[in-house]
C-alpha cells in the first residue's frame, strides 16, 4: 500500500477548541481512514508553517484524495 505524507496547520479557533476540550486527533483521524481502506502510521508535532505531519498507507490516490478533502471539509474540532 503506498503511503501519503499530510501537514496540518492549526486555525486559531481550532486550537481554541482543543486548548478547551484536548481530544486524541488520532482517534477520528484512524476512524476515517480506515473507512477508506488505509492504515494511520506516525503523527508527529511540529514548529514552522505546519503543527502536525503524518503518514497514512491508503490503497491509492483517490482514498487519499477522499481522506484529504474530508478533512477540509471537516469543522475544526471533528478531525
């Protein structure tokens, strides 16, 4: 299965949401993707232009095209 690199960068309203009410991102994260077939590998925190990164395994580029833009889709605190 081929495996997909995605940045994430926060939204202040997003932040204050998780400062408010800390959720594991991985958990609705490994929930859609593995309704599309993939598989979560790392998620890791990071300074500069994006606050997280992480690799997925998908079982093609349009389960990874779908994961992406439901996560754009998706209000802050969701996913």
């Amino acid at each position: 299965m081929p495996s997909y690199l995605f940045q994430v960068s926060y939204s202040a309203p997003a932040w204050a949401a998780m400062i408010q009410k800390p959720q594991d991102r991985v958990k609705a994260v490994r929930k859609a993707v593995e309704k599309l077939g993939g598989k979560v590998g790392a998620f890791w925190m990071t300074f500069g232009d994006y606050d997280l990164v992480g690799v997925l395994k998908m079982p093609d580029n349009i389960s990874a095209a779908a994961f992406a833009m439901a996560v754009a889709a998706a209000e802050p605190a969701r996913m």
